[in-house]
C-alpha cells in the first residue's frame, strides 16, 4: 500500500517536473536554443534529478527510467515527428561514438527514426552475436523484426535462412524447412538464377558437386574473406532444406512440398 | 545386450520396409549440402561448416560401398576439424555424438575409442546452461556406449549426471523438451536393466504427457522418433514378461511403424533392447 501511494506520488512529481521542464525548455529554446541533443540534456538533467531516470548498474554509460510507466508517460507527451528527431539524433550519436554500443539498442534507435536499412543490417548483425553466444530467442526476435522492415529480397532470404538454420538445428523441421523454402525462392527471384529453385539434380551435377566438395581442405583456412550476404543465405538456406530431406520423420512439410510443387517423385515419407 | 548391430540386419531392416531409395530428393539432399558445405567453407564459417557435416550422415549410407567411402572420408574430416583450436568445445562434442551414431556401424570399435573424450568434451561444458541439450544428448550417447560395453558403474553414474542438468530459465521450449525426452528415456531404460516395470511405465506416462504441457509446440515431433521407439520396445518387453501378448503385440505393430524406423534408423544407430 505504502509502496503504490509512494509510486502515485512519484509519477504526480514526475509529471510536474516534464510539464515545467517542457515548458522552460519551449521558451529557452523560443530565446536563444534550437539544439534537439541541448532539449534532450536538459529533461535527461531534470529527470536524473527528481530521480526518475538511473543508471543501468552494469553499463555507466547507460540511462534507464525508473519504471516502464515514466518511460511511456515521457515518450507518449511527444509528437510522432518529435520522437523520430530524438531517436535519430541518438542514433547519430552511437554512430559517431567511439564507446562501444550494444547493436540492439543502436538498431532500436534507428528503426525508431525510421532509417530502416540501417537498422535491420545492425539487427541482423545483434542477431548473428546472439546466435554465437547462444541466445537464440533473442536472435529469433530481432530477425523477425528485420524480416518485417526489410525490403530487400537478399536479405530477407538470410534473415529466414538464419531462423531456418536454428530450427532445424533443434528439430523444428516443419518451421525451419518452411522458411529455407521460401529463402531459396526469394534468392532465385531476386537472383533470377533458376537454379535455385528446387529441382530434381542430374548424376553429372552431383557428381561435380562431390568433386568440389572432396577437394576442400579438412577445414577452411583461417585467412578472412568477404563472402556476400547471398552466398550466406544460399548456404544457409540449402543446409536446412537438406536437413529436413534427410530427416523426414522430424517433419514432413518440406518433403511434401518437393513432390507437390516440385515434381518430385521418390520422397521417402514412411507412415504418411 | 549390444549397443550396435551389424549392418547386415540393418540392411535387411531396411529392404524389408523399403526405405532406402537413394532416388530424386536423396540426391538433391546431397547436392545441397555440397554446394552448402562449399559455400561455408568459402565463408570461412566454422560452425556451419562443423556442423552440416554431423547432418549429413543420415539417409543409411551406411549400406552402399560409396556409402562407406563418404563415411569414412567424413569421419576423417572429423578427426582434423576435432584437433583444430578454431573448433569450440560445444562443437567438438557435437561431433564425437554424430559420429558414435553413424561412424559405429562402419567401425564397431569406436564407441571404446572415443569415449574417454566424450567425457572430457562434456566435462568441459558443463554448467553452461544454454548447452543443456548438447549436454543431456552426449550423456545419453555416454549412457549407451557405456551399456554396451558393460560399463555399469558408468551408466549408473549417468543417472547423477542427468539429475544435475538444469535448463536456463528463459531456454527455448523446444530445447526444454528436448532435454526432458534425453532424461525420461534414460530413467526409463535405467528402469529397464532393473527389472523395474512400474519406472518405464512411470517414465512413458510423463514422456506422453509433454505434449500437452506445452500446446504451442508442433506436437508432430514429441516424443521424437527414437523415444518413441525405445519405449515401445521396452514395453513390448515387459509385456512379454508379464504373459501379455495382445499388449506385447501391440507395441511390437507400433516399433516396427516405418516412420519410427526411419527415424531413428535412417541415422544409422541401431539399439538393441
């Protein structure tokens, strides 16, 4: 009981201070400021005073508000246009920093101030560490919300690669086949190299394959080398359409895509 | 009681179900893990590379001359990426438990070789709560090496193992269940060499139960192939002992399902019970 009237009070406090806040900022800025980053000071100044805002305990660098409540009550007194402006002045900020930012967090503030191309691709690349560091729910959510803001058909082809990877990896057949499918597709149309798309393979073809592929060193070097995002997705597509060939007790979809659409006659689907 | 049978009665297995085809969607498999392999390699992607190799052993190679020959040369793959230090030791248990599946079939005396260090590379992971599914896979692969070889005292040990496996509070729900069937499974086969009827019951009931404990998972795949089976077998078992045929009977009619077999076979391990 004592804890919610203390909240009530705070918010009450709170409140005050941003409306006063915002005034004196309207009529400082009217006078003499037009700096966005002098306007976002000041509140950020008001608020680590009335003790609103604190300090993330493991990152110094980082600001949080007190409770989700404050954070939306703040973020809803602005205009659409008056938030994309903050947004991307932080955004213009982490980029110009030499203070190692977390690539979520700097993805979010480009979404938010709507450069979308630059956000999916840090998105994507928060993703690939999460994946390395074995976080996938994190990973999946950050590729869906790529995948839905991205336009690029190359990139959404890797964005449901990596997703189709990961299920597969943990037996999700069905999902992850699914979306290896649709990878290779957009690849091919995006490519318009019909030899993506799935088909019945020649002796020779395989063959030349094999060959290829038994000429590989046990493991690849440990040179670097700039591979583009349509070699990832095609690999990472592939992998999991194969795995799910492989493995048709774990899932049948994809197998029975193949026969439908595909032309495919000789699908192993025991039990079907 | 063996761990892996001869592939001459997996090939029998096989022809009798006529599940091998080596047809259209193998090869297409096959060319797609070339060109995908190839494409990592370029990549210089470790873990992708690793990794699409331990897939790759599925579909009974096993049972053809050139078969064998990828095998082996896979498996010798396997031996180099395990002493590079650019391999983690996530990924180098990965592959010590994909190649006591497929490899033992073509070099029945792995499983003695190796074991040793698939202790060392579960040692070495364990208390990473994220890798709990790598860890329960690689101590049920431990559990039935050890059986098989007649190593009871370290197939007993496995039970504290499994007891002591915690999964990360915000884990997937597929990796949850995943390291449930890997603990139900191994009480229920610790039950078995027991004798102790009411424990595989026991286990089978709670193993039938995860897919309503979690409804939003495609429940297709729960209990996978190879839990179903076992359990099937052992229950068949059981019902033998007790003079219960009908039930002996119909187990049996559900084990020998072709899809259960292709399941767990089609990975080349055999399992006898």
């Amino acid at each position: 009981m004592i804890s919610n009237l203390r909240f009530i009070v705070d918010v009450g406090v709170f409140l005050v201070s941003l409306v006063s806040l915002v005034s004196l900022v309207s009529l400082v800025s009217h006078l003499c400021f037009s700096s966005l980053l002098c306007y976002i000071f000041l509140i950020f100044t008001l608020l680590l005073f009335s003790s609103q805002v604190v300090p993330v305990l493991e990152k110094t660098t980082h600001l949080t508000f007190r409770h989700q409540i404050l954070l939306e009550a703040s973020y809803n007194l602005m205009l659409t246009s008056q938030r994309q402006e903050v947004h991307c002045a932080i955004a213009d900020l982490f980029d110009s920093s030499t203070v190692e930012t977390e690539l979520a967090v700097h993805a979010s503030h480009h979404m938010r101030a709507g450069h979308t191309d630059r956000a999916c691709s840090l998105l994507c690349a928060a993703a690939v560490a999460a994946i390395k560091n074995n976080e996938i729910k994190e990973a999946v959510n950050m590729l869906t919300e790529a995948l839905a803001n991205d336009e690029n058909k190359v990139n959404q082809a890797y964005y449901l690669g990596l997703m189709a990877w990961e299920s597969v990896r943990k037996l999700q057949n069905d999902v992850g086949g699914s979306m290896a499918m649709n990878g290779l597709l957009l690849l091919a149309e995006a490519t318009g190299d019909s030899s993506l798309i799935p088909r019945i393979v020649t002796q020779t073809e395989l063959d030349e394959s094999h060959l290829e592929w038994n000429e590989l060193q046990d493991m690849p070097p440990e040179d670097e080398t700039d591979v583009s995002i349509l070699e990832k997705a095609t690999s990472l597509c592939m992998i999991s359409v194969a795995k799910c060939i492989y493995s048709p007790s774990y899932g049948h979809k994809v197998p029975e895509r193949l026969e439908r659409e595909f032309g495919f006659k000789d699908i192993a689907m025991p039990g079907r | 009681m063996c761990l892996f049978t001869s592939d001459v009665i997996l090939t029998e297995f096989f022809l009798c179900f006529s599940l091998f085809s080596g047809g259209e969607s193998d090869k297409y498999a096959d060319y797609l893990f070339f060109r995908a392999s190839k494409l990592a390699y370029e990549d210089r992607n470790i873990s992708f590379w690793v990794i699409s190799h331990c897939w790759v052993h599925l579909k009974c190679r096993f049972m053809t001359p050139e078969g064998r020959d990828f095998l082996q040369r896979t498996a010798k793959r396997f031996m180099v990426m395990d002493e590079d230090v650019r391999v983690e030791p996530r990924l180098r248990l990965r592959m010590q438990t994909s190649l006591m599946m497929w490899y033992t079939p073509i070099h029945p005396e792995y499983p003695k070789q190796a074991l040793p260090k698939l202790l060392e590379l579960t040692e070495l992971i364990a208390g990473n709560q994220k890798l709990v599914s790598d860890q329960a896979a690689a101590i049920f692969v431990t559990a039935l090496c050890a059986k098989s070889m007649g190593n009871m005292q370290l197939f007993e040990s496995c039970t504290d193992t499994f007891h002591g496996l915690r999964c990360d509070t915000e884990a997937r729900v597929c990796d949850v269940i995943l390291v449930a069937c890997y603990r139900y499974q191994f009480a229920a086969q610790y039950s078995f060499c027991a004798n102790d009827s009411n424990g595989v019951h026991a286990n089978w009931v709670e193993v039938q139960g995860l897919a309503a404990k979690y409804p939003k998972v495609s429940t297709q795949n729960i209990p996978s192939p190879f839990v179903r089976l076992s359990f099937m077998c052992w229950l068949s078992n059981l019902a033998l002992d007790d003079n219960d045929y009908a039930s002996a009977g119909g187990h049996l009619k559900l084990a020998m399902n072709p899809m259960l077999v292709m399941g767990v076979f089609g990975s080349g391990i055999f399992v006898s019970f």
